[in-house]
C-alpha cells in the first residue's frame, strides 16, 4: 500500500456524505434500498466495475440476456420477510406477501419442466437420481429423504426452526448448531449414506450452493440447503424457484433504477481512515484521480478479505476460504434436445465435473424459440481453492471452451455444429465456503464495524445467496439507522 497511501495525499474533495455504500452488489444495493425506504437521501454506493451487480451480474446478446453468476431464488421462507417485501414491491409476489402462502407473479415462477438429469444415456425428469437404481439405492435415498423432511419441520428448545433463512433466524439448540463442528461428508458417513447415486446427489447440491464438495462443507450447511428451503406460493409447488433470462441481474436491475441518482460505477474504493470527528474517511479513484468523501457512515459490502488492504486498522484473524467457479455462456444455433425427457431450465450430468447447464431464455414466452443462451456452470472444487485459482487464471481460454464442449457432446452428441460463441467468466473468490466450525464460530469473529465503518456481504452469513446478501446489508443500514438516530 506505500504507493496508494502516497496517492491518498493528495486528492479531490468531494464534501461530505451521511453514508457511502462501497460495492454496489446485493448487499451494497439492498442496504441502498433500506436507507432509501427509511428516508435517507444524502448516500452514495461506490462501485469498482462499470456495472453493478457483483457476483449476479448478467450479460446480453442477440438472443438473451444471461446470468455471470446468480441465477435463481427459491420461494421465500415466512421468516425471509426481506425478500418477501421486496418481492412485493417488484410485483414478483402478487399477494399476500405475509401470509404462509403468498401469489406468485407466474411470469416470474420457473416454467416446466424445471430439471433433467442426464444417466445410462438419457435424461430423466427431476435432478435426483432414479432410474436404474438398486432396491437398497432406493432404500436408503428414501431414508435420506425423510430424514431431511423431519429436520425441515424441527424446531430447537428455543422454539426456533433448526435450519432458517436467513440462517440467524435459526435454533441454538447445541442439537443442531454442532452438526456445524463435523464435516457433511462424516456426517453422511456415520448415518450410514454410503450409496453412490445418493452421495453423487449430495455432492452436485453442495457444489451447486456453495461450489465446494460434501468434505469440506460442514453438516449444518449441508443440511440447511435441504433442511432450510421451506418457502411455499399459493400458485407453485414447493420446491418452485423465481428466475429470468438474466438471472439475479433482474432484482439487480430493478433496484438499480430505484437507486439511479445514489450509483457510482468505476469508482474503486481505496482505502478507508478515520476522521477525527467520529466518522470515515473514503478515498477512491474516478477517471484516474484520487477523491475523498468525508462521511458518517461507511459500510463496507465488498468481500471481507479486501478489508485488511482497504480498512486502516483492520486485521483479519482468518482469511475465509473461498470457492472458485468458471461460469460460460453459451450460444447455440438451436436449443440441445437428447434421449429421454426434453429440454429443462436446468440440465445436469451424473458424469464430470460441471453443474450441467441453465438454458437463460427458458422463461421467454414464444411458441417459436430457435436459438438459445445456455448458461454453463463449474466450480472448481476438486482441487483446494488456492491451486483452483492458480488453474483458472493460468489455464488458456481456448482448453476451459474444449473441456466445456466435451462435457457438452456427451450430453448431446453434435452439438459443436450448433455452438455460435462460448463467453467465458472465471470467479477468483466466488463465494464463501461454510466449512466445518465455520458458520457458528469463525464468522462471529468477524466485527459488525470498526468505528464508523460497518460490515455487509454475503461473507457475514458464511453462505452466499441472495437472501443471506440482502439480510446483511439491510441489517448494515439498519445499524447505521439507529445510530443516526441517537446522534
Ligand atoms: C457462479 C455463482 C453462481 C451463483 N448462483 C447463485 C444463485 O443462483 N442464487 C443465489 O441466490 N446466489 C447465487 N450466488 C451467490 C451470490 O454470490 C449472491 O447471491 C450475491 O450476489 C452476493 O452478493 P454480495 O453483495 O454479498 O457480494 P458480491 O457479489 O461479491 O458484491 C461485492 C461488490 O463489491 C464490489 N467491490 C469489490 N471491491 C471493491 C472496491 N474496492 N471498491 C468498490 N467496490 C468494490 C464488487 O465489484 C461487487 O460488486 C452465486 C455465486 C456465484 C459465484
């Protein structure tokens, strides 16, 4: 930082600000939305890249708008009151947003088939596996099933659910929080989960919410991701999900226009000091100068580890781990078909190491669809996370695209002949990753704030999903509400 720290002698004063937003993600923009619906005007959210978004920013062609990241939300739980009341305001919920069963908009609830599972040479409808399975296979996925089902409905000695979203609004009960001390793969193994079909299930559910395997997620957030989902609408099934062509970017775009006049795109913060008066000091760079906001509040919504560069003062006990992912958006002359059950929004394969495909334009309403964007997805949680990174920055563009289009072709012999471009988007840190002791105990390490400067980011719920991003950064602005309010 010698060079920065000289840069930060000399800048552009831009006045002062009751609160500056740095990062302009789902936790940046929803802690915009609350100040915003609480009467704060005087704010700003300083974003690093030309857009805003992070990690559910979406692209656009001549066929789609498509996903880089997020790309769906399951139905709210009645305890996600965040999500449900923004829902309403975007008209994504119709009705009832605080009842047990709100109306969903039902351009907006993901269209059938949802999902397909490529096996044995065909797809099969839904993503668990079940075709061809031994009579004990099924047996024991039955049994797994219940017993996620029971632990769905379970409440702690506190009353509270064992698994909740957002995952504070859970029991303390030692019952289910020291599920958090062991690893989801041991907990597997002493309940005696051992069959392949089963444990390739587990595994695809964990790479896909938290881009790491069963070993290295812990069994509290292995369980919360099937335990914790107990969203329902008057209008879907249970396990329905909200999605668009542009995945999450649709809730980013949506609260992008509601924040219009607060965004600074290009705006990278640099470093963040006191002020001797109680508040911060914000430096960032535009158009290659060095500016300075003098502000009340500052919070910090990009990801933690970027605090120790960014925060004077702060020290990181424990760097988080952070899972890697490869995201491509495919074009193809006309949408892939296959054996068995037709093209879904999500397509699977039970062989290689991707997550299979989400077809973006899915929710278009036309009866004549030729091309689609197809979006692909790969975490990179078969090597530890820091040799993942090495391969994904190192390895050329050209060897990610052939190792895509083989996975591809297995699923759809012939399939390069349709492929119009590969866009590829390789993510560094990702998304936080809930390993063992992680979510109970190392998170809570983490401070609220520093003096002025308070925290937001899906980092602080140690899972990444929008609910857990939205939670923090209106929990961020509400802190800084009841200190506005005292002052
Ligand atoms: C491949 C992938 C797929 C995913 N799929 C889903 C999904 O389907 N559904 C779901 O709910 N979640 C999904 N997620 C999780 C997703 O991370 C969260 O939903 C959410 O977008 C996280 O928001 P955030 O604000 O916490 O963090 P981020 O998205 O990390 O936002 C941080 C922001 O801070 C900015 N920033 C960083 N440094 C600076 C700086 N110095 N100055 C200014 N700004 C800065 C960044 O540019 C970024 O905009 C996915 C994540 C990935 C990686």
């Amino acid at each position: 930082m010698k060079d920065g720290a000289a840069a930060l002698s000399s800048f552009v004063d831009c006045g002062g600000k009751t609160v500056v937003i740095v990062g302009g993600g789902m936790a940046g923009l929803s802690a915009g939305w609350w100040l915003k619906k609480n009467g704060i005007e005087d704010f700003l959210i300083l974003e690093l890249e030309p857009q805003v978004g992070g990690n559910s920013s979406y692209g656009e062609n001549a066929v789609s708008k498509f996903p880089w990241g997020a790309h769906y939300v399951p139905l709210a739980n009645s305890e996600s009151k965040y999500v449900r009341q923004l829902f309403l305001e975007l008209g994504i919920i119709e009705a009832d947003h605080d009842k047990e069963k709100p109306r969903y908009n039902e351009l907006y609830l993901c269209h059938d088939p949802q999902e397909r599972l490529f096996k044995d040479g065909s797809f099969q409808e839904g993503l668990v596996p079940k075709r061809g399975l031994k009579p004990s296979e099924e047996a024991e996925m039955k049994r797994f099933f219940d017993t996620v089902h029971e632990l769905r409905d379970a409440k702690g000695s506190d009353g509270k659910p064992a698994f909740a979203i957002p995952l504070d609004h859970s029991s303390e009960d030692p019952r289910f929080r020291d599920l958090d001390k062991i690893s989801f793969a041991g907990w597997l193994k002493e309940n005696n989960f051992a069959s392949r079909p089963l444990n390739w299930y587990v595994n695809y559910c964990c790479r896909d919410d938290y881009g790491a395997t069963a070993e290295n997620v812990s069994a509290w957030a292995g369980l919360h991701y099937f335990a914790g989902r107990r969203g329902h609408a008057a209008n879907a099934e249970t396990n329905s999900v909200v999605t668009w062509p542009e995945g999450n970017g649709f809730l980013v775009s949506r609260l992008k226009e509601l924040l219009a006049d607060k965004i600074v795109t290009n705006a990278p913060v640099l470093r963040l000091t006191e002020d001797k008066e109680g508040g911060s000091l914000c430096y960032f760079t535009r158009d290659g100068a060095v500016s300075r906001y003098k502000t009340k509040f500052t919070i910090f919504c990009a990801p933690r580890f970027l605090a120790p560069y960014m925060v004077e003062k702060y020290k990181l006990e424990k760097k988080p781990t952070y899972a890697p992912w490869l995201v491509a958006n495919i074009t193809l002359k006309k949408a892939p078909a296959g054996r068995g059950v037709g093209l879904a929004w999500d397509n699977v394969s039970y062989y290689g190491d991707s997550l299979g495909y989400v077809v973006a334009n899915h929710q278009n309403i036309t009866t004549r669809r030729s091309s689609v964007v197809v979006t692909y997805y790969l975490p990179l949680s078969q090597l530890p996370p820091d040799a993942a990174r090495r391969k994904l920055l190192n390895s050329p563009e050209k060897a990610w695209s052939a190792a895509i289009v083989d996975d591809l072709e297995a699923m759809h012999p012939g399939i390069t002949e349709d492929i119009i471009s590969i866009d590829l988007w390789p993510w560094g840190h990702g998304m936080i990753s809930p390993g063992v002791d992680y979510i109970w105990q190392e998170r809570r390490k983490l401070p609220l704030n520093q003096g002025a400067v308070h925290f937001a980011h899906s980092d602080m719920s140690g899972i990444s999903n929008f609910e857990e991003a939205q939670y923090q950064g209106v929990q961020a602005a509400e802190r800084v509400l009841t200190q506005l309010e005292k002052s």
